[in-house]
C-alpha cells in the first residue's frame, strides 16, 4: 500500500522521454562553498526526466568520488575565458552545442541553482522574463554588456531573461 505522499511522487513522473543534458557551466574561483556539489545533487534528486550531467569547467577536488558513484556525470574541461562573466558563459555555451556528450535538447543551469522539490521538464521549458531593463537595472560588467546590447539593438531598453533558472536550449537551433 503506497502513502499519499507516494501518490504525490508518482504523478509528478515524466512518461519515459529522451535524456535530456544538465549542462552547467563552472568557474571554481566564482563559486561560493561547495554550491556545485548541491546543484547536481539536487537534478540527480528532485528532476523528473531522465538525464546526464555535463559541467563544463573547472574540476573540483570531489569530482572523483562522482565519477565512480555517478557515471551519468561528466566534465568538459574549460579554462575561464574572460573576467566578463557573460563572455564566459557564452563560450562554455558553444561548448556544449558542439560537445557529443551533450543531448540535442539541453538545460543551461548556473552551478548554484538547487531544485528544493519535485521539478519536470515542462517547468523548465516554461519561458521566464523579469521585466524590462534599462541603464539603472545592471551595475559593473553587466552595466557595459547592458550598454553593449542595447547600442547594438538600438533602443534604451529590452525585455530580460536573466532570471537566473535553469534554460531549455536545441542544439539545432543554434549551428
């Protein structure tokens, strides 16, 4: 006999889909205590559709106890491109558009995102705006790249994805 919290836990299963990749991009000098070991515990945890874990990065002193307990785990060695956080993030991207390892339909998730309950593809896959930006929203690095898109787009201000959550992505649509 199953509990009610069972029950609970059975209908947030995915029907049996395509593995999907967790890439997330990692920067060891950035990162705040062991935020990445938390992160992929939580998708190995808490995400409802079948899938890898690719970090693409740096390597951390714990990586060899995953990889003998978590073969679905596996690291892209990348040295920081740039002390521009963005300029980073997006060469780690085109890494994991041309990486084998990497699945044709991947979520692009910051090392210290944690799923806290039961999470399945549809709710990543939901687009994400928090609002409009202009001039006054970003300070530092993030002001010049504001400034940067928005001379290249020619207006003063734009909608914002960057609600720091985990991005569905398609390869395909990318190459």
């Amino acid at each position: 006999m199953s509990t009610e919290e069972d029950e609970k836990d059975e209908d947030l299963k995915e029907p049996v889909t395509q593995k999907v990749t967790v890439v997330i991009p990692y920067v060891k000098k950035y990162a705040l205590g062991q935020e990445l070991k938390f992160a992929i515990a939580s998708w190995l945890k808490f995400f409802r559709t079948p899938c890898d874990i690719v970090m693409i990065g740096d390597k951390e002193e714990y990586w060899v106890d995953w990889k003998d307990e978590e073969p679905s785990i596996t690291l892209i060695s990348h040295v920081c491109a740039s002390d521009n956080h963005q300029v980073d993030l997006m060469e780690k991207f085109k890494i994991a558009i041309v990486a084998e390892k990497v699945t044709g339909r991947f979520i692009f998730a910051a090392d210290d995102i944690y799923l806290v309950s039961p999470v399945k593809l549809a709710d990543v896959e939901t687009l994400k705006i928090s609002g409009t930006v202009n001039e006054k929203t970003f300070t530092g690095t993030k002001a010049e790249n504001y400034r940067r898109t928005a001379k290249l787009l020619e207006t003063a201000s734009y909608p914002c994805y960057e609600t720091h959550l985990p991005v569905v992505f398609e390869k395909e649509k990318w190459v």
